[in-house]
C-alpha cells in the first residue's frame, strides 16, 4: 500500500499540512518513543494507539493522514519515511516502537519486525501470554532495513508492530482488551528502562 511519494519532501511539495495531512507529536522528547508514521486516516486507530502506549511518560509522534480524499497516497513507506521532526526526535531515543495497521479485518492478530529481535521476542511472548495472537512476520512486514523508521533511533535497532484492522478496530472499542495490549507493552518498556 505504498504512496505515489518517495519521501517527505516530495509529499510536502503536493500536500498541504492542515489540510492533507497533520503532524502530532507530545511536547517533550524522551528515550523511549511511539511512532505511527501512517495515522490518522493512513491506518486507521493507529495514531490513538501509539499515543495510548506512550501515556503521560514517553514521547510519542503521529504523522496522520486527514484529507478527505485518497489518504493512501499520504503512506511514504517505512524505510523512505524521513519527516524531519522524528528524524530528530530519533537522535534522542534508545528504546523506538512504531505502530502500523494491517488491512486484514476478519482476524485479530499482529507481527512483529524490526531489527531489535530480543526485544521483539519479550512483546512476542508477552503479549501472547496475554492472549494476543502474534504471526509470524511476513515478507515486506519485518522491518529489517537499517533505514526503516523503527531502526533510526540511538541504537540502530527497534520494533515494529503490525496490527490487522480486526485487532486495531477490537482495541480502540473493548476496554477491557486495549488495557491489556497497551499495559502489557508498557510494562515491557519500562522493565527495559530500569535495566538499562
Ligand atoms: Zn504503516
């Protein structure tokens, strides 16, 4: 579901900001970080969920998609995706997630990519012993270039999820499963910070 743009610059000379598509981000930067590069209507539920992961303590950075025509075109691909406020936001954080929506909308489940595979093992297993579903990372899901938004933080290395529209859709309604997806990630996050 690639855009017709390369990268933030030529999105920016045909786009208009306010208009198209708007930046949101918290006010103070912080060494752990949510990302949804593709919120707002890109992929949809995907800016409300990085926001509830980053709560009052981490920052958080949603790039979202709000024009009322094709918001497809507003996707600049994962390893193009070069805004320059989370580029900077970037040069301060060691721990990075971003958040990304699926389109499947029958089942609800989520992969895991990025190149910090140990801590995308302890999300694997945590969230599964939660009683999430976490499938096995396809091809063009995992992540894995150096250049992918998820990779460009502190330590070149960071997580992806990719969450089908059923699960986004389940936990922007249920209350009782979103606390348990954004606890449970939360949890992991800052048990990480305190052995850092
Ligand atoms: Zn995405």
């Amino acid at each position: 579901m690639n855009g017709p743009y390369l990268n933030f610059r030529e999105l920016q000379l045909h786009e208009h900001e306010g208009k198209d598509y708007q930046i949101m981000a918290s006010c103070n930067w912080h060494r752990v970080l949510i990302i949804a590069p593709h919120g707002g209507k890109i992929e949809y539920f995907s800016s409300q969920i990085c926001k509830w992961i980053a709560g009052e303590d981490f920052a958080w950075y949603s790039f979202e998609g709000i024009t009322n025509g094709d918001n497809r075109r507003l996707h600049i691909t994962s390893h193009n995706f070069d805004e320059p406020r989370v580029l900077q936001a970037l040069q301060e954080a060691y721990t990075v997630v971003t958040i990304h929506g699926l389109k499947n909308s029958s089942d609800e489940f989520l992969m895991i990519g990025g190149l910090d595979s140990a801590f995308g093992t302890d999300l694997q297993i945590a969230l599964q012993n939660h009683g999430f579903i976490v499938k096995e990372s396809e091809q063009g899901y995992r992540g894995e270039r150096t250049t992918n938004i998820c990779n460009r933080g502190c330590t070149g290395k960071g997580v992806q999820l990719e969450i089908s529209f059923a699960l986004r859709k389940r936990i922007f309604a249920d209350a009782e499963c979103r606390t348990r997806f954004i606890d449970t990630i939360r949890s992991l996050i800052k048990a990480r910070m305190f052995k850092e």
